[in-house]
C-alpha cells in the first residue's frame, strides 16, 4: 500500500509540474496578445518614443550580430547538435539496454529516452539561463557580480533569444539558439549516464525526480563553474568538452546511488549470480554510435569549423582506438581472451578520457591518454569493483569517473600552449610538458571539486527521494524484471 501511494504520489508531483509550466507559458502568451494599449500622458509618450528609439538601436545591434554569424561554424554546429543527441538516443540506450538482462531492457532504454525528454524541457526554461549567463549579464571586466563564479543569471529564462542573438562571451559566430541545443544535449547524456550504476533496481519515478533534482544542484552549477566564466574556468582548469561537467559528475553521482541503493538481488563480487548481458550486439551497435557521436562532443566544442576542431577529432579518433587495444591486451592476457564487451568499453573509456583534453593535446599525447585510460579504467572495472565489493551495474563509475579523471589531470600534462592561444593570452594554457607544473594542480582542483560537489549533493538527493517515493523497486519486481514491473511491456 505505501509502495502504491508513493508511485501516486511521485505521478502526481511531475503532473502538476508539468502543468504548472505548461499553464504558466499559455497565460504569459494570452496576456501578452489581449492585454489593449493604455492611453498615454504627453511624458509617457515621450518616454514611449524613446523606448522605441532604443529598440531600434537593439534591432540595430541585432543586425550587427547576424553579419558576424558564420554560416560554416553554424552548420558545423548544427550537425554536431545531431551527433551528440544521437550518443543518448539511441547510442547509450542501446549501449546499456544491451548489457543488461533481457528483463530489464525496455526499462534501460527507456530511462534514457524520458531523461531526454525532462532534461530539454528543464534546460530550456532555466536550465541554459543559469548555467551559460552571467549573473548581472557582465561576464569579464571590473564589473562583474561576484555571484557570477557560482551561478549564471536569468536574462535567458524560457530561451528568451531571437533569431540572430548570438552568446559573444562563449560562441560568437553561431546563434544563440544553436549553441544552446548543442550544450543541452551535454546535459542530456550526463544525466542519463547515471542510469549505469543504479540499472536492475531503481524506481522509474525516483530516478525521474532525482534526475530533475541532480540536473538543477549539480549539472547546472558545475557547468557554469568551468564553461560559463565561473570560479573554475577563472582558476584555469581545462575542460575542452567534459572531463569533469560530463564524465567525473556523471561517474561520482552514478557510484553514490550504487551504494545508497545497494546491491542487485543476488549480486556478489566473488560467488554471486551472474548477470549475463542479454545482447551484446546491441552494445556493440550503441558503442559505435556513441564513437561517431563523439566527433560532434569533442570537434563540437570548438563551436566553430576551424583547425582546433580538426585536431580534436583527429585526437579523439587516435584516443578511441588507443584505449580499446589497451584494454583488449591486457583483458587477454589476464583472463586469456579478448572480449566484444571489453574492446567496446575500452573504446568507451578512451572517449571519456580525451574529452577534456580534447582541444589541448597533440596527437602524442593522445597515445599516452589512451593506454593509461585504458589499462586503469580495466582494472577498475574489475579489480577495484571487486575488492570494495560496490555493485556499479554497468561501470559507470570505473568508466566514466575513472577515464575523466585520468584524462582530467593528463589533460594538465600535455596540454599545448599554442592550441589555446589567443590575443590575449598568446602564450595559452600550456601544460607540464611545456614548463607549466602548476597546471596539474590546477586540474586536479577541478577534479576534486565535481567529486566533492556531485558526491555530496548527489547523497542528499537520494535520501530526499527515497522519503518521498522510495529508490528500490519492490523485491518481487527485482525478480521477475523491471519491464513488465515497472512499464507492463516485455521483448518477446
């Protein structure tokens, strides 16, 4: 009975939300269209006029922005929007519904698909505000809000941007509105990468109200932190597209709700059920989605056509291949065969771990990223999983976490100066190969902040939910499958 009312509860919670919302949109909208035009005094005629002389210089403005809208960086963009969706759906819902067993994977794949939908509806109506603003809407100078290094500001709440709006801080040549699709769909993947750590047992609806609570206290700050001019980005931590805002996060939060909920039913590191993935083809064809993708992740973050976009694909590529010979090798000779399962998540690992390098390093330092990517990311997988005894379902912390880290503070090793140089720091960020010691420091900072940040936060955000709807599904559904348990559907 308790489990019944708080699934209604938790229903009921996400309708009135929702409707709240949707309510909210449609009376702002109806206000603006019936609201009749006041008769004027003489001076609120006069302060009218100069309102709409100011509003020409706006418009003004605006057709300055649009003739330094490049169309090249603009269609790079947009088809890089289309690739990093493509990593979530279907690239990660396969990749995951794969690995686990067959009923369970209706559930996965669509845990993935309504983190989605709730993540572009949250980031659209505050989500890019908070996080890709500036608070007081002065990001660099003498003028800038102290409070801008922790949260951004509310001048783009509902997306209030127009056709030829473009962000001049972070991505000048593109519309706004595009450069905002694209960050969304970080923010869409970095939510659903959790689902690995807490997949076979967690209520749909505590995921979902989590997933609204972890993207709005963690995603979004952390995001502002190192991308949107906050107190990460001003101490000099380099994340070209995610090593610690995507894969570290992601990874932290996902082994937080491992040990919060517990073990699978069954599960043991050493004498325990085996849980066979039922389909390992699937996570084949979602691995290599997610690889292509990738270009997108990566050259994307360029937000621009040009050669540091190249040399990131070029890295990520040489990376990618790097990291899967590295955990095949060694797999082979520990366990004495290569397997489909290891080869794609080392290939996984070796993405994860050239993100925030990605736009930094040369194709040598790549090498060196990918093989140190993928022999520790092995070891934590199995190693490590098995001697703290944390069931981490689909190694989203040995993944992710590990491989962002990794890649994180080598990112400080072999950063390149010239790659980053720009006319006001000509010299760039140059790592510890180039003289610049101080440079792991300084990543190492970023490293432990996201760990202390979404760790903590991610705690409280679990016991929140269990309060109110409870994490774990009943234990007779843990049995029998979350596919017909949770969604009354099964793959026959």
């Amino acid at each position: 009975m308790l489990s019944t009312k708080r699934r209604t509860l938790a229903a009921t919670v996400i309708a009135v939300l929702l409707a709240f919302t949707i309510g909210l949109a449609l009376t702002i909208g109806a206000h603006a269209q019936t609201t009749p035009a006041p008769t004027l005094t003489p001076a609120e005629q006069a302060a009218a006029d100069a309102k709409a002389k100011a509003a020409e210089v706006a418009a003004a403005e605006v057709a300055a922005a649009a003739a330094v809208i490049n169309s090249g960086d603009t269609a790079w963009m947009l088809a890089s929007v289309a690739l990093v969706l493509m990593m979530t759906i279907p690239g990660l819902a396969l990749f995951y519904g794969g690995m686990v067993r067959k009923m369970n994977v209706l559930a996965t794949v669509m845990q993935s698909f309504a983190i989605t939908c709730l993540v572009t509806v949250l980031w659209v109506i505050y989500g890019y505000s908070l996080a890709f603003t500036c608070y007081g809407g002065t990001c660099t100078g003498e003028g800038v809000n102290p409070m801008n290094n922790w949260i951004g500001g509310v001048s783009r709440l509902m997306m209030n941007v127009g056709l030829n709006t473009v962000n001049t801080d972070l991505a000048p040549t593109i519309p706004e509105s595009v450069y905002s699709c694209f960050q969304l769909t970080f923010g869409i993947i970095t939510c659903a990468l959790i689902v690995g750590s807490v997949a076979d047992r967690m209520k749909f609806s505590a995921l979902m109200l989590f997933i609204a609570g972890w993207f709005t206290f963690v995603y979004v700050p952390i995001a502002h932190w190192v991308w949107g001019n906050g107190w990460l980005a001003s101490y000099g931590v380099l994340d070209f597209a995610g090593g610690t805002v995507v894969h570290i996060n992601s990874g932290i939060a996902g082994l937080v709700g491992a040990l919060v909920l517990g073990k699978r039913k069954g599960y043991a590191a050493h004498g325990g059920e085996t849980f066979t993935p039922h389909n390992l083809v699937l996570t084949m064809i979602g691995a290599s989605l997610l690889w292509v993708g990738w270009f997108g992740f990566n050259a994307g973050s360029a937000t621009a056509a040009n050669g540091r976009a190249g040399m990131a694909m070029l890295v990520t590529q040489l990376a990618t291949a790097t990291a899967a010979l590295s955990w095949m090798s060694v797999e082979w000779m520990v366990k004495g065969k290569p397997s489909v399962l290891g080869i794609v998540s080392g290939a996984v690992v070796g993405l994860v771990a050239i993100t925030p390098a990605s736009g930094f390093v040369a194709p040598g330092g790549a090498l060196v990223i990918g093989v140190v990517g993928g022999v520790l990311c092995f070891f934590a997988c199995t190693s490590l999983k098995n001697r703290m005894g944390y069931d981490d379902s689909l190694d989203t912390f040995g993944v992710h976490c590990i491989g962002g880290m990794v890649g994180a503070i080598l990112t400080g090793v072999f950063a390149v100066g010239a790659f980053s140089a720009t006319s006001d720091t000509p010299g760039g960020s140059p790592g510890l190969m180039e003289g610049n010691a101080h440079q792991v420091i300084i990543q190492c900072v970023g490293v432990l902040t996201t760990l202390v940040w979404s760790g903590g936060i991610s705690f409280i955000l679990y016991k929140i939910v269990d309060v109110i709807v409870g994490l774990r599904v009943d234990a007779e559904i843990e049995r029998e499958g979350l596919d017909l348990g949770l969604h009354g559907e099964a793959v026959h």
